[in-house]
C-alpha cells in the first residue's frame, strides 16, 4: 500500500497549523511568524519520504529513523527468550513512521499503558507506554516495540494478528520523541553501533 509524501496523521493538524497561520497573518501581519514557525515544523515533523528496503534476504532493517542507543543482549519479556536487543531513537525532527524490519506474519500484539519519561532511557522500554509486535520470519522470531516519549503521547500501530508484513512495510507510527526497541535471536548480528544515525526502511541493523 502506497502513503502520501506527507503522513495522513498529520493532515488535519497541518490544515488547522496552516489555517491559524494565515488567520493571524491577515490580523496581526508579521507578529504571526510564531504561527508559521509552528506550522513549518508540523510540516517537516509529519513527512513520510518513500524508502526502498536492501534485497539482502539476511539483512534485518531499522524499523524508524534516529539514533541507536542500545545494542545488548538482554530478556526478551514477551517471548520469554534470551535476545539481541537493537533500540532506535527518534527525536522530533527524526521521520516517524514506523516499518517492519523483516518478512513475516504478525502472530500476536501486546498493549501495555505506562509513564512518558524520556525514551533515551534505558528505563523506557519497561516504564513507557508501549506497543509490542511479535512478527514470525521463516529466519526466527523478531518482537518489535513502539514505545512513547516524554512528549509523545500517542502510538499508532495499524497490523493485526494474521497479517503478513514485508521489510519496509508502513505499519505504524508514533507522534513527537519516541523509540523503537528490536528484540532478535541471540545469533544475529549486529550491524550497527551505538550512537549511529539510521534510517528507517533503509539502514541494516543487523544480519541473521
């Protein structure tokens, strides 16, 4: 399924951002720029540029633009397993649109309410308020967990138990600083470092 160039999560708050910039333009002229800072902002923060996946059939994509803050071994709370834990961040001029980082059926979801502290803290992905899917690939299972900020304050996730999800896919999104945290196999490797810049539906995180 093809997505506008600009996210339809943000339509109706660029229409209204735009609408209040011109509004104020035409009552108070140049006092107005706060508006239309604001609307410009809005306007970058909800773009959803086309990305093409890597065809390499090991490689394991980023599934969110940002910046890597954990590369680990750890426990995998929602399958219950030992895991390679890869977490993306993404602050508010990052993309955010979410995409699956692999081939697979989505077999289960977990919704699970929480606090906004700030998701560049370990404590997020057991503290926040997080939305976790567990995609099946004929290579392993992978758990894929959107996880709100500080100022983030809603998750979009649109899969279903049953659907089929292709690298790359659109399948959710979450709004202002968030994360993103990917549980693998114990055997992948990473390909990624802490502190590295990524791109979602682009950049390989890691290969199995």
């Amino acid at each position: 399924m093809k997505h506008p160039l600009i996210a339809r999560e943000g339509w109706l708050v660029l229409l209204a951002a735009f609408a209040a910039a011109l509004i104020a333009t035409w009552l108070i002229g140049w006092w107005s720029a706060p508006f239309w800072i604001w609307a410009v902002f809005a306007l970058q923060f909800f773009r959803d540029p086309a990305r093409v996946p890597p065809a390499d059939a090991d490689a394991v994509i980023s599934p969110a633009d940002g910046r890597i803050v954990v590369v680990e071994k750890v426990r995998d709370e929602y399958l219950g397993r030992e895991a390679l834990k890869i977490s993306v961040f993404m602050n508010v001029f990052n993309v955010h649109s979410n995409k699956s980082p692999v081939d697979g059926e989505v077999k289960d979801l977990w919704y699970t309410p929480g606090s906004f502290v700030n998701a560049d803290l370990d404590k997020a992905s057991t503290e926040n308020e997080r939305n976790a899917l567990w995609i099946q690939s004929t290579r392993g299972d992978v758990t894929c967990v959107q996880i709100a900020g500080l100022i983030a304050r809603r998750i979009l996730c649109y899969a279903h138990a049953g659907d089929q999800l292709v690298r790359g896919q659109r399948y959710g999104f979450i709004r202002f600083g968030s994360r993103v945290d990917v549980y693998l196999p114990t055997t992948a490797r990473p390909e990624v470092s802490i502190g590295q810049k990524v791109t979602g539906g682009r950049t390989i995180l890691a290969r199995w």
